[in-house]
C-alpha cells in the first residue's frame, strides 16, 4: 500500500469516527444546558474512590489523536467522557476537577486499561495533553471542531 493510500484510509477512517462522535453527543435526548458544567454539579464517584465535578470549558468538546496505529477520540460533555478509537474500543465515564487538578476516569467494553485514569496536564483552544497511569504515558490530542478534522493530524499506517 502507498503512503498516499494509507493516508486517505486514515483520513476516511478518522472521518467516519468524528462522524459517529457528533451522532453520540447528539443523543443525549436533555436540554441544551445538559452540556455545560454548573458551579453546583453533583459529584461524580470514580473508581478511585474521590469524585469527580464538572469539566471546566476548556475541556468540553471533542479531541481526536493517533496512537500505536489507531485514532483515538476523546469526547468531554459537561462531567461525562467518551473515547473511541480504531479497532473497537469504546470507554465510558467522567471527566472534571478531582482534588483541584483535571481528571478524566474511563472504563472500557473491551477490558483495555491503556486509558483508565488520566490527568490533564496542560489545554488550551487547540490541543489537550493527558498523561495516563501505567505504561501509556502522555498522549497530544488535537481539537476537532464542528465535526471536522483538525489540520495537521498525524497520520500513522493502519493496522492490518
């Protein structure tokens, strides 16, 4: 396969990823303030024990990156997050300030525990850095607004 294929698979595939991420967070069936955090919001319990509030704004939205092959998005709504990645995984759970620093605790379908707990370590408009406990580490993900892919994603061969 050339590198010009395999980059166009790439993008169809990540394509089709943010595609099914803006159908998810449109599901949802609340009201249009589901999505914003509230300076009363309720903690969320997390696998660790602690809890889990709201996810500041700089947060909140969808970031998509590539790792090991796979594209991997991360969705943060309010105190929820959902991440999606090439191959089928699919985790589920909470995302918020946890004793003053920004946490992201998932739980995935297929067992994975590449991204159970994350920190963030630093967000700004464009891109979110979150190291993870275990052999993961630290992960760049890049915003992707509106549905679309940002500029400049890496783009990696696919599994085959």
């Amino acid at each position: 396969m050339t590198t010009a294929t395999a980059r166009v698979r790439t993008a169809a595939a990540a394509a089709g990823l943010v595609g099914a991420l803006a159908l998810t967070a449109c599901s949802g069936g609340g009201s249009e303030d589901d999505s914003s955090p509230s300076s009363g919001a309720t903690p969320t319990s997390t696998s660790s024990g602690g809890a889990v509030t709201g996810a500041s704004d700089k947060l909140q939205g969808s970031w998509i990156t590539t790792s090991k092959g796979s594209i991997v998005a991360l969705v943060i709504t309010g105190k929820q997050a959902g991440l999606f990645a090439t191959g089928g995984t699919v985790c589920s759970g909470a995302a918020g300030t946890e004793s003053g620093m920004q946490m992201i605790h998932l739980s995935c379908t297929d067992g994975s525990k590449d991204r159970v707990t994350g920190m963030v370590e630093t967000v700004d408009k464009g891109a979110m850095k979150v190291t993870w406990s275990g052999k993961l580490g630290q992960e760049t993900y890049t915003r992707a607004e509106g549905g679309k892919l940002p500029s400049g994603l890496p783009t990696a061969p696919l599994k085959q």
